[in-house]
C-alpha cells in the first residue's frame, strides 16, 4: 500500500480522533511539554544571558555551558535523569521529568547564546551614549540593549522551540504519549500509517511555532528595519 | 533661560596599565580652565589623550588623579548619573536609538528627568527647529530614515533637551562628508551664538579647532598639553616645534582666515562715475600712487577700472573704457579668502563693496602681508617679535 494513502487513511478513521491515545490530546500534551520546557529554559537562559551580554562577564562560562548543552544528546540525557526523577516519583518521574528536563537542557544553549550575543553585539557607541546621557545600568539594559537586540534574543527562543517540539518525541520512547507516541507505536507495529502521521504532525506543529515566532521576530524589530532606507 | 557654568581641570591625570601602546589615551597633569560660554577645543594627534580628558568631565572614565570642576562643583563627589543627566554628550557615532523616533530620541533626558508627555513633545519639538529639522517632518521618523548630517543634527538636538550648562562634542562631525561638515559647523556657531554654552569638542583636525574654538588645547601624545591660547595665539606663537608642526606650515594662512576685510583700513581707490569729464579723471588718477581709475554707475557700484592710458584726453567717460574688473569683497570676507581671490584674479587689488554693491574701498595683497606682520601678537616667550 502506497504511503500517502495509508497516512490519508490513518487520519481518516474516527478512532484517531479521541481517547488519550487520540490525536488532539497527545497534540495537547505536545504542546504542554514543549511550552513549560521552553518556558523554563528561558526563566534560567535569558537573565543569565543578558547579565552577561551586558556585563561581558564570564563570557567564557556562557559559550562553554551551551556547547556542553549542546554536546548531550536529548536521548542520553533522558535516560541519566530517570533513576533521579523516578525516586522523586515512580510514574511521572519515569516519563514526564526527563523528557522536561532533556528539553530544557536543550532548549537553553540557544536561548542562552543568542540573548548573550544580541546584548554583546549591540553597537557599542550606542551604549556609550546611553551611559553618556545618564541612562542607569539598569536603563540601559532595558531601554536600549533589549529593544535592539530584540529579534536576536527572540531567534534563539524561536529555534528553541523548533528543536524543541522535534525532539520531545523521544519522551515517547519512555512511555511519554505525546505525538513522539504515534511515531514509537508506528515502528513497534510496524503500522506505517500510524508512523508517518506522528511524523506529520510533529512537522506542522514545528513549521506553525516557527512561522508563528519568526512573525513575533519580525514585528518586534519592525520599525528600524521597515522605515529605513 | 540658557545657562552655562566654567569647566576646569586641576591637575588632572589618567594612567592606564602598562606601557608603551597601552599608554595611549593617557592624559598626565592636565590644568585647564574654561569660562562660562566659551568653546574650548581639544586636539592633537590619535592617542594624545583628548577624548579621555573629554570622558572623563561625564566620568566615563574616572581620572587617576586630580579633579575637574563644573562651575565650582567637584564631578566626583557628585552622583555620576545626575552628572551625565546635567551634561550634552554628542560622539561622532551620533548614537541614536534605533528603536526610538527621532522625536523621542531627542526627548531621551527629559524623559530620565521625569517630564510629562506633552511637556518632553513640546521641548523635542522645539529642539528640532533649533537645529533646523521640520518636527512635522522627523519627529516621527526612525533614524535609519536620515542621512548622516541629520543625524548629527538630532545628536546635538538630543544633547539640548535639557538644557545643560556643559556640552561635551567627541568628533562630532568627524563621520560626514566635508560638505556636510562645514554646514553642520557653522550651525553649531551660529545656534552656539544664541546659547552661549561652555562647549568641549574633541577633534583630530587642526582646521576644525581652529574655526570651532574660541580657545583651543593642543595635546601630545603621552597627554601632555602643548599649548592653550585662543587660535590666533597658537597659530601666531606656536609654543614648541610640536605645535608648529601640528598646525601646519600654513599657519601664516590659516590665520588670515581668523580675520576679516573689516581689520584692515580700506585704501580709497580713484573714482569717477559714468558721464564724469574725461580730463579732470586722468589729472586725479596720474596724481595718485595707483593710478588706475574705478569707474562707477551712478549707484556707485562698480563699472571696472580704466588704465591710464586708455583715458581718453577730453570729452566723458564712458562704459566701454572699463576694461579690467577686480573680485568683489565684503567686510566679513576672511583675509584668507580675499588673498585667495586676488590670487585667482590674477589681479593687484580687490573691491570691497557693501550690501548694495556700492564699492567702499580697496584690498591689495600687500595690506593683507602688513596685517599678518602687524597684528601678531606678542610671543610670551618675548623671544621674536616686538610690538611696533
């Protein structure tokens, strides 16, 4: 059976459409994963990488920290924390904690890099103005270095949350539903059907958060690029 | 409304870490002072220490020793922020918000200081129009909409919003083009005219100092102030080979352009008017030292000169005797610029006419050389020239 049509065929039946193995709660709980993992790793990555886009300290520890981040792949990082996770809680701990807590592990270097570097790379006479004219530390930071390393800073939670959303399928493996679950389910099944509509959903809900943060990106930084010449 | 307090240095030095290279920018012993209202030039060769002195009146950087006043307020022992709130600052760069219109851009400190919308509108508006931008026009423009003089120009307006005593310019016109920088340079005069500011303005260019400064510091590398006089002073009596070099071996031209036509006593041409007798005209040119004869319309502007021997005997003087012309002067034409002319004219004498064009008197190159020698001041050193 050709692939297209056993996919078509897959979303067709109403049996997808509901239960907690259905499309739109594992799409919920997709989405849930991936929001509070970003929203934690901004929590830690964007005051850390602005005090130090702004300071220029420890610069080093910055760059180091996200390629280590970076280093960790998401799968080997969820299976080191489940002994840990599961002492705190038996189920939860097995599937929902590492799944976390490997998304935000990867969703921080990004964040981290990009709010560092869109801080450091503001034009330094800029800053010095700002200083110049009486702008507190604080007011600079806040009034002149975010405004304008706004797009920069808002990139890194954009691609964030891309990895993010395609690579929270792993917690599927663990027994994690969300939509990595279709995928996981499709393969042990050899169901190709149920395979590649996992993989369909996960690339739209990707291609959506991408397309929806470039806009964000774009909005924010709208009136130096649109107005000049 | 406009106030402006004195600025000074007392002994003030920046060492940085380390030697050699790392020197640079370093000031050592610098005492100045700067009245009330004046603009003071600081200038000299990249690493001479000007723009340290300059950061250092905003306490972007902090002397290593010795202090500098504002008015008689000691910059350190004020609150820095308040200091820099108190205090235009124009960089070369401009350093305008991007992410701001110019209206707020302008409005920046007033907006620190707490002013109300419609109060920091107004003063931004006002502001724009000193420094001649339409605020119905930019107010509401991004920056990345203007060209580079219009920038500068909503720099130095943003400097203005407060109305600071003190004004500190680092190479504010040093990124546009020579065009654009001398107009943005005589607006700072004209606007620094109406304002009276104490104004310290940074810059690598001699020409610059010399147009822009009612005073004008000449630093040396290692920080050491060279000289400090009034243009005329440091271009007349340069106070060491460094300085007499830095300025050029111009300076003798660079200073005519210090003058004007009006410091010199006009010399009285010989003159008749169109329709005047022939004969009585040639008996008054042969009589005079210059014996050519300036031939006037009956407005006394102008005709052209008449060569002795092409007046005729008798009968009237006519226009189509007049068969050399001179370059027209004013009285606010610099000297440099008048020789300039009688260079390019290849001519002896200029004309200096008045509003009208009615002609007042005569320039020759010789009277510009009498100036120069005349109007030197006194050398301190009391080495060279004595007073005639």
């Amino acid at each position: 059976m050709d692939l297209v049509s056993a996919v078509v065929t897959w979303f067709a039946d109403p049996a997808h459409w509901t239960g907690q193995n259905g499309v739109p709660y594992r799409l919920f709980q997709h989405v849930g994963i991936s929001l509070v993992s970003v929203l934690i790793a901004a929590t830690i990555a964007l005051p850390l990488g602005l005090y130090i886009g702004h300071t220029r300290r420890g610069q080093a520890l910055a760059v180091n920290l996200a390629n280590v981040g970076r280093a960790i792949p998401s799968l080997a990082a969820i299976a080191i924390v489940v002994p840990f996770t599961q002492m705190l809680d038996p189920t939860l701990g097995f599937n929902l904690y590492p799944t976390v807590i490997a998304m935000i592990v990867l969703a921080v270097p990004p964040i981290l890099v990009n709010a560092y570097a869109g801080v450091a790379g503001v034009d330094a006479d800029l800053v010095e103005s700002a200083r110049g004219m009486g702008l507190t530390e604080r007011q600079v930071l806040a009034r002149v270095e975010i405004p304008v390393a706004i797009p920069v800073i808002v990139g890194g939670i954009r691609s964030a949350s891309v990895q993010v959303i395609a690579t929270a399928t792993l917690g599927a493996i663990y027994g994690l539903g969300a939509l990595g679950g279709f995928i996981v389910e499709g393969v042990a099944q050899n169901d190709n059907g149920r395979l590649f509509a996992g993989v369909v959903l996960v690339a739209l809900l990707a291609l959506l958060a991408e397309g929806a943060l470039a806009l964000v990106e774009r909005r924010l930084a709208a009136p130096v690029v649109a107005r000049g010449s | 409304m406009s106030t402006a307090e004195r600025v000074v240095f007392e002994h003030v030095t920046k060492r940085y870490a380390g030697t050699g290279a790392g020197n640079s920018g370093a000031v050592e012993d610098l005492s100045l002072e700067i009245p009330a209202g004046k603009v003071c030039v600081l200038v000299g060769p990249s690493g001479c220490g000007k723009t340290t002195s300059l950061k250092m009146v905003n306490r972007l950087i902090e002397p290593t020793s010795g202090r500098i006043l504002i008015g008689d307020t000691d910059v350190a022992k004020q609150d820095v922020i308040e200091l820099r709130r108190g205090i235009g600052y124009v960089i070369q760069q401009v350093g305008l918000f991007p992410h701001q219109t110019v209206g707020e851009n302008v409005a920046t400190v007033p907006r620190l200081l707490g002013w109300d919308e419609s109060r920091r509108r107004a003063r931004a508006q006002e502001l724009l129009e000193l420094v001649g931008l339409d605020p119905a026009t930019y107010a509401d423009r991004y920056p990345a909409a203007l060209s580079g003089g219009e920038r500068q120009r909503v720099g130095v307006a943003r400097a203005l919003a407060a109305d600071p005593p003190v004004l500190l310019m680092d190479e504010p016109f040093g990124a546009v083009d020579p065009i654009v920088r001398e107009r943005l340079q005589n607006e700072l005069l004209d606007l620094q005219e109406r304002l009276a500011k104490t104004i310290l303005f940074v810059t690598h260019d001699i020409d610059e100092a010399i147009k822009m400064g009612d005073l004008v510091a000449v630093l040396q590398v290692g920080g050491h102030l060279a000289q400090f006089g009034t243009p005329d002073e440091i271009l007349a009596n340069p106070a060491s080979d460094f300085v007499a070099r830095f300025v050029g071996a111009d300076r003798g031209l660079k200073r005519l352009a210090l003058a004007r036509v009006d410091a010199l006593q006009l010399m009285p041409p010989v003159t008749a008017t169109t329709g005047d007798d022939a004969a009585e005209a040639h008996r008054r040119a042969l009589a005079d030292p210059f014996p050519y004869l300036l031939l006037l319309d009956p407005m006394r502007r102008p005709i052209g000169w008449i060569a002795p021997r092409d007046l005729p005997a008798g009968g009237v003087l006519d226009e189509s005797l007049a068969t050399a012309m001179s370059p027209f002067l004013r009285r606010r034409t610099t000297l440099k610029d008048a020789l300039a002319m009688l260079v390019e004219a290849e001519v002896q004498a200029g004309i200096v006419v008045d509003g009208r064009g009615a002609a007042i008197g005569l320039v020759t190159a010789e009277m510009i050389f009498e100036w120069a020698r005349e109007s030197r001041p006194p050398d301190p050193a009391g080495a060279a020239q004595g007073a005639r």
